[in-house]
C-alpha cells in the first residue's frame, strides 16, 4: 500500500518540459562559490537546435564571459568552480577544465551516478559513485571514497555538510563527517520526495515543500526547531511539477535565493529574503523580503535554476536569446539596505568575527574618535574636579607642617635657659582631623 501511494504521487506529477516553449535558449544550471578567491559565475546552457551539445559560461563580467562547449546529450548538467578549476558534470561523466582555457577539457576516469549532484567543501568536491559519497581533490584524484550513503541534494554550510534522500536529510560534522541529527520533511506533500534542501553559510537548514507553498527552517542553536517560512511555489489552481535534479535553492550569505519555476502554469519567478539568524538577539524579524523577479511567460520555468552572485541574480529558464544576457538582473540598489557592499554574510551594519563566526556591529571611524575625546573631557574633568576638592580641603584645614616659633617653647625655663644643658619638652599638635600628633 505504501509503495502505490509512492507511485502514485509520483505520476500525478508533470515534468518539466521545456519543448512547450517556443523560445530556443535553455539555462539549465547556474552556480556562484562565494568562499572562491576566483570571483566569477557559472551558466550550463544548451539550445534546441542543438540537442546534443550544452555550454558553460564562465562570467567575470559582462564583457569577458569565458564559454566551454561539452560534445554530450545534456542530461541536468552541473558545474561548480573551486578557484580556477572548472567541474562539471553530466550523464555520469567528470569533466575539468581551467575557466581561463575553456577549451582545454579533461574527462575524468572516475564514472560517478548518473543522477549525482556535486557540492564543493572547501578545496574539494562531493559527488555520488555506486550509492555513497566520494570526495575529490580539485584536479579530479580521488581524496576520499566513504561508505556514506548518498542522496538526490548536497550542501555545505560553515561546519556542517548535508545529504537530503527523499524526505530524509542528514547532518554531518565536518572534517570527521560524523552525523550529529536527521530529521524528515511531511511525507504527504505529493512533492516532498523531490523537492530539494540547501544549507547557508551559518548552517541554517532550507527545505523546500513546494506543493505546501512553505520552506522548512531548522537553526543550528535547535535542528528539532522547525520554522517556516511562506513562499508562493504555486498558485491554488497550478498544476505540480517535479522538482527533481533543479536548483531552486540557493544562498548567498545570509540571503535565500528562492526559484519558483512552476508558479502561474510554469511561468516562474524568483524571491529572495534576508535571514536574520545571525542577529536575532538584535532583530525580532526572522526573515526580511528583500524582492521579487517576475519576467516570464507561461512555460518559461523562470526559477528552475537561480543563484546570487552579489550583484547579479542569475535566472534560468526558457529565453529566446542570450545575446545581452537577460538572465542576469541587476539588483546591487537592492542590496544595499542589507549587505556591506557585496558582502552579504552579515547585515549592514554589522561584520563578521571569523574566530567566533559571529556578527558584530560595526563601529565607524567617527563614532571611535568621539568616544575618544569624550573619553579624554571625562578624564580631564574628573582631574580638575580633584584638585577643586583638595584645593576645598587644603584651605580649610591648618598649615601643614605646623610653625613653631622659640617663643612657645619655654621647656619650665621662665627666664633664660642655661646653656651646654640638653633639655626636652613634650609637645602636642592637633591637626584638622582631630589625629594626635606626639612630637
């Protein structure tokens, strides 16, 4: 019975199909390593008219964008960079290459799953090979092959890496990769199964149930904490489609990046939100919105792929040309409410302990050197206030040391004292405070 109700919610949904499109142009993948020294982003791309050949677009800019052409039916192709190295992947095979020589590639022996994702931790990557986890070196040699077993999403956050296999997602400890929580999403979701899961670089936790129009949220503080955040995965009256192999989740910083490539009959569209995680004790809104991109038609699938960059939000989708590249929109005027420049780990205002991995509030040059010299009136004042006080205290109190003049000593002599005699007398001095003073 389990099995049938499997199935079941299996084929009740569509697949993507972009044939249903009249536009030629397919962004299938789209990537940006925001820990990379190498500040450039990547778009796999393939058209129509070519069905057995697919690109990767490595964009510094607009101006110089470095293109890679792989020979290979694109069956969801992905690529990530790890610095200057390029992998990608694609029915199995590895492929590698510098961004720079785009047309010097490599094969790979390693064969990994057909269905493999790929996720970089630090300078290596992750991928699938017969069910478990491997982990490779950036040119390719193997680093480490585990008995973990794999799944359908990788992700990387701070100190945790992530494996979601159908409704179950798995937390790791990195470097050991030792599983410290699992948890499991609502299995009723027709959706839940396919739908994909995406750590943020404070291992914040995001799974998607797109058939719920919901994200679940689970913080490192508490992974058995569930909070949700409302998203518009579909309208009432959509149908479903299966989300499976897309990349409609990805962060950046502290932002969430959100596709939303089945919304309106397939029309797609884009939102992004600010987490506030890092500053809660500072903010009581969990989750800011900071915009939305709406530029598609109807089977367009605008969202089936998107990622931040920092300036840039990246699109994928249906587009009927990419001459100007209508998949990257501009949204820097957006981001400044939010981030430091490009810098969106901590919110403005605020910078990142990299000791603590925490957010400190930035205190400004000017704000240093006016509680400097207040710091200095204070000290100044409190030594004028002092010598005021004293100078009160020295004034109304008698001379220090007492004078003594012969003409009170008379030591029992009423005339004249003989001389070449040793005499002493007794003499008692008061001071202001009463103290005795025995001379």
């Amino acid at each position: 019975m389990l099995i049938f109700i499997f199935f079941t919610s299996l084929f009740a949904l569509n697949p993507v199909d972009f044939s249903m499109s009249n536009k030629s142009h397919v962004i299938l993948d789209t990537y940006f390593n925001e820990l990379s020294d190498y500040r450039y982003s990547l778009i796999t791309r393939y058209e129509k008219t070519r069905p057995n050949q697919f690109f990767v677009d490595a964009k510094v800019s607009n101006s110089t964008i470095l293109t890679a052409s792989f020979f290979d039916p694109p069956q969801h192709p992905k690529s990530i960079n790890i610095n200057e190295n390029i992998i990608v992947i694609n029915q199995g095979k590895v492929y590698h290459y510098k961004y720079s020589t785009p047309s010097n590639i490599t094969v790979m022996p390693t064969k990994i799953d057909l269905t493999s994702p790929i996720e970089v931790i630090g300078e290596q990557f992750v991928v699938c090979v017969g069910g478990s986890i491997s982990i490779f070196q950036s040119n390719g040699q193997v680093e480490n092959k585990t008995d973990i077993e794999c799944g359908e999403y990788l992700s990387h956050g701070h100190d945790i890496f992530a494996i979601k296999k159908g409704i179950e997602t798995r937390l790791y400890k990195i470097p050991q990769l030792n599983i410290i929580y699992s948890y499991s999403i609502n299995n009723t979701s027709p959706t839940a199964y396919h739908d994909p899961m995406v750590l943020n670089i404070f291992d914040v936790a995001y799974t998607a149930i797109t058939s719920n129009n919901i994200i679940e949220v689970r913080s490192p503080n508490d992974y058995k904490s569930v909070e949700y955040l409302n998203i518009p995965f579909y309208h009432p009256n959509d149908v479903l489609f299966n989300s499976s192999q897309t990349n409609i989740l990805q962060t950046y910083g502290s932002i969430i990046v959100i596709g939303l490539f089945g919304h309106d009959n397939g029309s797609g569209a884009v939102e992004m939100y600010y987490d506030n995680y890092a500053v809660l004790h500072k903010h009581h809104i969990r989750f800011t919105k900071i915009g939305r991109i709406s530029i598609g038609e109807h089977y367009d699938f605008k969202g089936y792929t998107t990622t931040l960059d920092g300036e840039e939000v990246l699109v994928g989708g249906m587009y009927s040309n990419i001459n100007d590249h209508p998949y990257g929109i501009d949204i820097r005027n957006s981001l400044k409410k939010y981030c430091n420049q490009n810098d969106c780990t901590c919110p403005n205002g605020y910078y990142l302990n990299e000791d603590t991995w925490k957010c400190y509030v930035v205190i400004d040059i000017g704000s240093i050197i006016i509680i400097q010299l207040i710091s200095v009136l204070i000290f100044i004042a409190s030594m004028i206030l002092l010598v005021i006080i004293y100078r009160g205290w020295a004034l109304a109190s008698p001379a220090i040391p007492p004078l003594i003049t012969p003409s009170w000593l008379t030591f029992g002599f009423n005339e004249e004292a003989p001389v070449h005699t040793q005499i002493e007398e007794a003499l008692t001095i008061t001071n202001a405070s009463d103290t005795l003073m025995e001379c």
